[in-house]
C-alpha cells in the first residue's frame, strides 16, 4: 500500500465518522448517554471506543504505547466527545503528512495495553484502524437510526462518488 491509498482510507474515515457524528448532534442527551447491548455500549461508549482505537494507534505509530483506554464519563456531552475528536483528527492528519511510502511498508514495534511487546507493518495496522470503525460506524449507525437519525449510507463508495 503507498501513501495515496492510505490517505484515501483515512479520507473515507473522516467522511464516515463525519456522518456519524453529524447524526449524533440530533440525539437528546438521554439518548447520547443510554445504554444499549452493542459490544461497547450505546452512543457515548461507542464513539469513545472508535475515538480511543484511532488516539491510541497514532499514539503507537508515533512510539508512544498508552496503556489506558478511555472512559466514557470522561465525555459528558456530545459537545465534550466532538472538541476532542476534532483535536485527534488534526493529529493524526498531520502524522499522515510525514509519511512515505517507506515507512508504510516498515515494522513498527510498540506495548499493547497490557505492556505486551508487539510488532505490526505500519500501513497494516492502519489499514486495521480504518476497519475497525467500520465495524463500530455500524454499531453506531443502528442505533442513530433507532432514534430516527440515520446517517444514511455509510459505504466507501458513497464516499468515492458512485
């Protein structure tokens, strides 16, 4: 994979959480702060996972290994989760600028949250990052469209334009 595929990927990303987040800002706060069955929860734990998978992976590619998760009372509000991830989403952009091709194709070593030594192929575990938020989009998507607020289709080829 070189640097314009995977800046397409996180391109879609952004997109796609964009959507996501979007929706969100037509929920109550009762419905931001509910509960569901979903893996992580309803709105506010779902979207601090998706959140922490993208900070914390950055966070290892920049050769930091943070062995904290975060907590979903840490984003009281919508308002709170939102400043937030528009920081992440600066950071990882700008990590993105520095990339090579080169450095895509390298291993990368870091600590799982565990402390475990790890070592993964950069554009993999981005490549990974992307996927994962596809799983919890979904999640999200569900239950937005419970609440009557669909973010509509959230396909990568939507993004593209088809």
């Amino acid at each position: 994979m070189n640097k314009q595929d995977i800046l397409l990927l996180y391109q879609y990303n952004q997109w796609a959480n964009g959507k996501i987040l979007e929706a969100v800002q037509n929920v109550t706060q009762e419905q931001f702060l509910a509960e569901a069955s979903f893996p992580h929860g309803g709105l506010r734990s779902t979207l601090t996972h998706i959140l922490f998978a993208e900070w914390i992976w950055r966070s290892r590619w920049e050769r930091t290994s943070p062995t904290f998760r975060f907590k979903p009372e840490e984003f009281p509000t919508l308002d709170s989760l939102l400043q937030r991830w528009q920081e992440e989403e600066r950071r990882l952009m700008d990590f993105m600028d520095g990339l090579t091709d080169e450095t895509l194709a390298s291993p990368f070593q870091y600590k799982n949250t565990r402390g475990v030594p790890k070592e993964n192929i950069l554009w993999q575990a981005m490549a990974h990052v992307v996927n994962h938020g596809t799983q919890h989009r979904a999640e999200a998507a569900a239950l937005l469209t419970e609440y009557g607020c669909s973010p509509g289709d959230l396909d990568m080829i939507y993004f593209l334009g088809a």
